[in-house]
C-alpha cells in the first residue's frame, strides 16, 4: 500500500529515523479541540488569529445550530491590507456566504492550513532516510518534507511551497517557503504574501499515544511580527482509507470546487 514503510529488508539498509510517527500504515494522528480554537497559543509569543467573541464557533455534532469561523480583527499583528480583506469576508459570512475552506473546496491547504486539518478524518505518516510524507487522509493531500537538504536555488510558488526539514533531537523541524498567494495560513481565512515562512515542529508525546506540532509564520507583508501557534493529535489505529473529496453535494452548497469545463477522455 502507498502509505506503509519499506520492506523488512529495505529497511535494512536504511537509517532509522530517530523519531517515528508510526511503526505500520493503520496509525494516524487525529487534531483534537476540534471546537475550540483552530491553533492555541504557544507561551511567551505572539498568538495566532482568534475567534470573535461576538460570534462563538460552535461545530457540527453539537445540539446546536452549527457556525462559521470569524475572525476577531482586534488583532494588532495584521496589517491593513489583511484586515481589510478579512473584514469584508467576515461581513460576506455574516450575511449568510458559506465560509471558505479548502477542506470543503477540495483546494490544497498549504502550510500551516495544514495543521488545522486532523479530524475526524487522520493525518498519516510515511517515514524515508530522504523525505517524510504527510497525508490528509480526507482527500489524500500530501506533503514532501526533503530531509538534510537546503532549499532549492529558484523556487516557482507552489500552493505547498518547498518544506526541507531534519531530526533534531526528539523532533522533527521542518523550513517551508516558496509559496504563492492563494492559501490561508488558517481556518479564519487570514490571507499572506508570497513572502511567507514557516518553521514547524513536530513531535510525539505521552509516550507515543499524542503528538503535537508548535510552528512559527513569518510574512513581512501580512504581519507586523511573526506569531507561533500549536496543534495537538491522538494516535488512532485506523487504516488509510481512499475518499474522492470533488464527489460532494455541489447542488446544494457551492463551494466553488474545481471541475473541468470538457472531459478528458
């Protein structure tokens, strides 16, 4: 299967990493706090963007009426340009616009959107000497993180941009740039430039059984300083499965899911 590790006798050959996400392709890891904030805060620096608290989050499977993120604009670290565009969704998604997210939009969700990713459907591991494989089990997203490598000369923006990363430690750090415009950097929908940096961390924890991944955005022309946030995960023992997220009830939601105008074939 794609997601499991080499053979007994590949892996022979190979370096063992020094960290291990999973020991079989059935381990995945899934994002808890699902209904509280989409990234906590990481102690001593500056936080990522938060709810309003006009307008409480409250998630699906609850005896309540299901909402919308919105983003609280109070936030010193935005700049104008970011503000300005985030208002103006807010407003759209107040007067009853379905929110954007990749996840429903079958759109890539670049990095750290990511990381908001996680539940109910697990995120998987697949672990080389040369690359370590994140897959979004929802619609089979992947991430490439090249290890011990720098980052290439020329980079063309990519909606994933280019991740190297190395083991430090318990730890897995990963450096990801090169990226184009046309993600958000979270479910607020909180826009960035092409100049965007990310630095994450990721680790497992309590004794195998959670994991959890701190990281820090760096974009010069969307925020004054850059801000770190946090995600946490619990190992699930649940094979992959395939899903075909574009086979969605387009007829009654319009999430501006990519379609071809003409067959191919």
């Amino acid at each position: 299967m794609l997601v499991g590790l080499p053979t007994a006798p590949v892996m022979a050959q190979q370096k063992a990493a020094p960290l291990e996400f999973s020991r079989d392709n059935q381990v995945g890891w899934v994002g808890v706090g699902g209904g509280g904030p989409a990234f906590t805060a990481v102690p001593g620096r500056l936080p990522p963007v938060a709810n309003d608290p006009a307008h409480p989050f409250v998630p699906n499977g609850t005896a309540k009426q299901p909402t919308f993120r919105i983003a609280d604009l109070s936030n010193p670290n935005l700049k104008p340009w970011v503000k300005e565009r985030m208002k103006k969704d807010n407003d759209e998604v107040l007067a009853g616009k379905i929110a954007f997210t990749a996840r429903s939009s079958c759109l890539p969700a670049g990095v750290p959107g990511f990381m908001a990713y996680g539940g109910p459907n697990p995120v998987y591991f697949v672990q080389t000497p040369r690359q370590v494989w994140m897959i979004y089990s929802g619609d089979q997203q992947v991430r490439r993180i090249y290890l011990d490598v720098p980052h290439s000369a020329a980079l063309r923006p990519s909606w994933y941009g280019e991740s190297v990363g190395h083991y430090e430690g318990d730890a897995l750090v990963v450096d990801t740039i090169g990226f184009n415009d046309k993600t958000f950097v979270d479910p607020y929908r909180t826009p960035h430039s092409e100049k965007l940096h990310v630095i994450e961390r990721w680790s497992v924890v309590n004794g195998g059984e959670a994991m959890e991944v701190s990281f820090t955005v760096e974009d010069p022309d969307a925020f004054y300083e850059p801000w770190s946030g946090m995600r946490r995960y619990r190992r699930v023992q649940q094979e992959i499965a395939e899903e075909a997220c574009a086979e969605n009830n387009q007829a009654l939601f319009n999430y501006h899911i990519p379609s071809a105008k003409a067959p191919d074939f």
